[in-house]
C-alpha cells in the first residue's frame, strides 16, 4: 500500500524532499516519519527531557549559584522607620521600627527572542509551560531544600525567607536565567536571544 497524501506531505516537511513519485510505502513512510519525531526537540517528549536537562545542568553548577546566593544575602542594608504612637491615655510618643534587607533588591528577570519563532516560545516563553520556566522552578526548590538549614532559618527568623530571596532577588534570578538561556542557546545555536533584567 502506498503512503497517504498526509504521509506524503509530512515527508516533504520533514526531509524537503518530494516523494509524491517515488511510490514510497505507507509502512517506510511511518519508519521515516517516526525516525524523525525521535530526533526533533520540539516533540512534548523531547522538551520534557530538555527540561529535566536544563535541570540537571543548573544542579551541576549549584556551587556558582550559591556563590552568587552567598555573595547577595552578604549585602545587609537596615532601614529605621520612625512613626509616632497614641498611647491609651491619649499620648503620643515616638516608634522606631528597624527593617533588614539583603541582596541587591528585588528586579524581575525575562528573556528577549523572536516571538515569531514557536520553539522559542516552547523554550522561553512567560506565560505558557516554557522548558526554561520550568527547569528554573524545579531548581530553585533544589535550592531551597538543599541549603543549609542553619542558614535557611536565619533568613527565615530575620524575615527574609530563602523562598522570597529566590523569587526576588534581581541578581539571584538573573544568574540563574542566563545559566538556563546560555544552555539553550549554545544547544540549539539560536541567534537574537537574551537575557532582560530590570529592578522592580
């Protein structure tokens, strides 16, 4: 039997060859097809094991990343905030309230790329079920869960939680987003793709 015209014309999408007269097999047609589904990354099977690899390559550079974490949570600032108290007799007096900070600040932390492209999209993209936003998020709860609880409830016991230093902190996220770009980049050779961070 002979391949289908929807066989036929996914060889072409495939391969860029036209096999309308070569009387290709439906059976050769679907090992061709098959063939190259094992090899394209834009399959869900293929992004969810470039997820878990992007993953795994943010977990074997943990110590750099901890570094960065280390060098940012060093940066204390103290704000004193002064108000003033009505007591129960009618009375006011005086309140000074101290605040601690750490890090550089807050700032959000995106990536720049051709939105016309759809597998940059599959990689990057904010709002959909990107494999970068994925690979970060999966990572930073590695982080959360692995660093030293002496050190995690310190920050906690300040009111400065680990969990809120992951989210926030401009430095922290932006490390760790050109870490997962430069992968993905490097991987697949993409061009006009980067890393936009602004403090928030």
């Amino acid at each position: 039997m002979l391949a289908t015209k929807k066989q036929l014309f996914a060889l072409y999408c495939i391969t860029g060859k036209d096999y309308r007269e070569s009387g290709i097999s439906k059976e050769d047609a679907s090992k061709i097809i098959a063939e190259s589904q094992k090899n394209n990354p834009r399959t869900p099977k293929a992004l969810a094991l470039l997820e878990k690899e992007v993953y795994e390559y943010l977990i074997a550079n943990h110590d750099k990343i901890l570094g960065v974490f280390n060098k940012e949570m060093s940066i204390e600032s103290i704000l004193t905030q002064e108000y003033y108290e009505l007591s129960s007799e009618g009375e006011s007096h005086p309140v000074k309230q101290n605040f601690a900070f750490f890090g550089s600040g807050c700032g959000v932390s995106w990536v720049e790329y051709d939105k016309r492209s759809n597998f940059c999209k599959s990689l990057f993209d904010r709002e959909g079920n990107a494999v970068m936003h994925n690979a970060i998020s999966r990572y930073k709860t590695y982080f959360i869960n692995h660093i030293d609880r002496k050190i995690y409830n310190y920050f906690k016991s300040v009111g400065f939680p680990v969990e809120a230093t992951m989210g926030q902190n401009m430095v922290i996220n932006d490390f760790i987003m050109n870490l997962a770009v430069g992968y993905l980049v490097d991987k697949f050779k993409l061009k006009k793709v980067r890393v936009k961070t602004v403090i928030d």
